[in-house]
C-alpha cells in the first residue's frame, strides 16, 4: 500500500515508507513509552529493509547491546587499535607459500579477539569500514615491510575490500595513497572483493580495477561461486585470481554437485587464464584432491590459521620464503632447509 503510486498533476509519484509499531497494553501502557518502542521498531524496520516491524522488548535489549558496541568500535577506530591476522595460501603443487590474506581482528574488551565477520557489518552500517579500510592497507604494506627486512621473499599480500571502499570514486587514491610510500617499486598487493561488488556497477568497478592495475596491484573474487556473476563481464574484468569459496570445499566428500561445482570454476579459471585458490582446506582428502583437479593454490586450516603478523613471518622464514635462497625445490615445504643457511626465526614461542 505503501509503495504504491500517488497521482500528483497527472503523474505518478511513487513514494515508500515503512511501519513501526507496538501494541498498547501488552508491550506497554505509557504512551509515551509505546511510542519510544514503535520507534525502536521503526529503527529495525529500515535496517532490515522491512515495510512493517512489530515491537519485541527483545529489541530494547538488542539495541542498548548494539549502542555499547557501536561505542567501543568508534573507540578503536579513534585508537586503531584493531589487528590484523595473516593466513597464508600455498602453492599446490610446491606447497610453498605464495601469498598471505590479511584478515581483521578486533579485541573486544570482555570477549578477546572478535574476527571480521563479527564486525565488518556493524562497520558498514556506522560508516567507518573506509577507515578502517585505509588501515588495514597500511598496516599490511608496513607488516610486509617489515617481513621483507627479516629476510622474507617477495611475498603477496592479499587485503579484503569492502564494498563501501570500492564504490567510492576515488577509490584507486585511497589505496595508492594508503599503501604507496612503502616500496613503491615493488607489486606485492591483492585486493580481493565479492563478485556482487563488482557487479553493482560493471563499468565503474572495471575503470577503478584497471587504473589500479596499472600500479601493479591485483585482484582476486573472494567465494567465488556463491553471486552471479555474468561470465561475458567476468571474463572482460581484470582479475587474476578465482578464490573457490569453502562451502564447495567442505562438500565435496558427500555432495556431487559440489565437485560438478568445483571443476567448473577450474575449467573457467583455466579457460580464462586466471589462478585459483581454494579457501577452506581442513582435510589431507581435501588437499589431495583439489591439487590433482589442478587448483593452484590452497588456503586453510590443514596447513594454516590465520596467525599474528609475527607469526606469519616466522613462518615464511621457517618454510624457506626467503630472499637468500634462490628458488628451488628443495626448500619446498616439507623438505629441510640446510642448517647452515636457517636463519633465527622471530617466532616468540
Ligand atoms: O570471506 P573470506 O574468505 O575472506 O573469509 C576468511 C575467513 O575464513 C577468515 O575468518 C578465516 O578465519 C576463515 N577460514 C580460513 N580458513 C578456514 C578453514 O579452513 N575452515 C574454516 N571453517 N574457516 C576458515
Ligand atoms: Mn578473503
């Protein structure tokens, strides 16, 4: 009723609304009260993009909760005081680390560290994702920094973009400016964002990837099979890397379709010329299979968790990603790098 068309002058004026309401005795007998509750229902109702929302006191609850927390997000970002955690992806057929993902952690003050999921919705909806955004790029060129001075090869560091990031016009300066005093010379950034993202505005998105390509950085699709991307735009952008989502991963012992699934982003993948990573990997099954269907690259829990900045170089160090030692087969993972060229590893525990 709402959503339809109101003549004005002999034209349709299409206006929309939404309903918040609350019932009086049972929620409340106060009107003033009542009104208060309707507009908290009104609130939820435009968050969840509801036309009409009843009041439930559980939503009282829920939204002194989400004020506390919106509080302490804004504090972090005043503070930067969010982490981020580095999860590496191997080489499928090497098993050497090719490339690290960045992935946000935020120390929440009573429950430790909260992951990415948890808050990056709530810093969307309070409009702080760009900055903290323009963080995570900074911090991750100056953990890479200092990554590379501990004698680590020239690794790839992919960052997860929000959608709020991309579609600001100057989205290709926020990043140049964010990640562009660090060793300029050196392409070393993956930039992964949703096929949805990339969708929502074809033309623009493909302008913003290429001019951002033109310094060197690329780009992956995160969970890969989950949106609807066209195949005609998807093989026109310029991305180089299918991320295979996990929940094709995780069913491929027991469901068919997922395998149909997989294979037929390989086939994509290897028709377009694009990489692929499977995210997700838990089991040696996995592992084994995804390699000898000709994916790339593996990420998960088999070989790693997401680790601190520390940790994760330790670990390159460890799995022989090292600039001293030349490519070569036998600093593979799994295979002993010589004692003699094993260099004290900033591990701390
Ligand atoms: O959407 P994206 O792929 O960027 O999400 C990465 C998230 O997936 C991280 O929060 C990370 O902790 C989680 N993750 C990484 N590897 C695994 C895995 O092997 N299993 C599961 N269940 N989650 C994983
Ligand atoms: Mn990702």
């Amino acid at each position: 009723m709402l959503h339809e068309p109101l003549e004005l002058e002999g034209r349709d004026i299409k206006g929309s609304g939404r309903i918040g309401a609350s019932r009086g005795p049972a929620n409340d007998d106060d009107a003033q009260a009542l009104l208060e509750n309707a507009e908290v229902a009104l609130r939820r109702a435009k968050h969840d993009g509801e036309a009409y929302v009843r009041y439930t006191p559980s939503m009282t609850t829920e939204a002194a909760e989400r004020l506390v927390l919106e509080g302490q997000l804004r504090q972090s970002v005043r503070d930067e005081s969010f982490e981020l955690y580095y999860q590496p992806i191997f080489s499928a057929r090497s098993g050497r680390i090719t490339a690290v993902e960045a992935l946000l952690r935020w120390q929440h003050p009573q429950q430790g560290l909260v992951s990415a999921g948890q808050i990056v919705p709530v810093l969307e909806s309070l409009g702080l994702i760009e900055e903290v955004g323009a963080w995570a790029l900074r911090r991750a060129a100056r953990d890479r920094d200092s990554w590379i001075e501990q004698g680590v090869a020239n690794v790839r560091v992919a960052v997860n973009v929000s959608a709020a990031q991309l579609r600001r016009a100057n989205f290709g300066e926020i990043v140049m400016d964010a990640i562009g005093k660090l060793r300029p010379q050196q392409v070393w950034l993956d930039l992964e964002v949703t096929e949805s993202m990339l969708m929502y505005d074809v033309e623009a998105s493909m302008q913003k990837l290429n001019q951002l390509r033109t310094h060197g950085v690329q780009f992956a699709i995160d969970d890969f099979g989950t949106g609807y991307s066209s195949l005609s735009r998807l093989a026109n952008l310029p991305i180089n890397t299918l991320k295979i989502d996990r929940s094709f991963v995780q069913g491929l012992l027991d469901e068919p379709r997922s395998i149909a699934i997989v294979e037929t982003i390989l086939s994509l993948a290897r028709s377009l010329d694009r990489n692929t990573v499977a995210e997700g990997i838990e089991t040696e099954h996995q592992r084994a299979l995804l390699s000898s269907m000709g994916c790339n690259a593996l990420q998960g829990y088999l070989r790693s968790r997401p680790v601190s900045a520390a940790d994760c170089g330790a670990l390159m160090l460890s799995h022989g990603s090292r600039t001293d030692g030349e490519l070569r087969s036998g600093a593979d993972l799994g295979m002993e790098i010589p004692a003699g060229r094993r260099r004290q590893s900033a591990r701390s525990h």
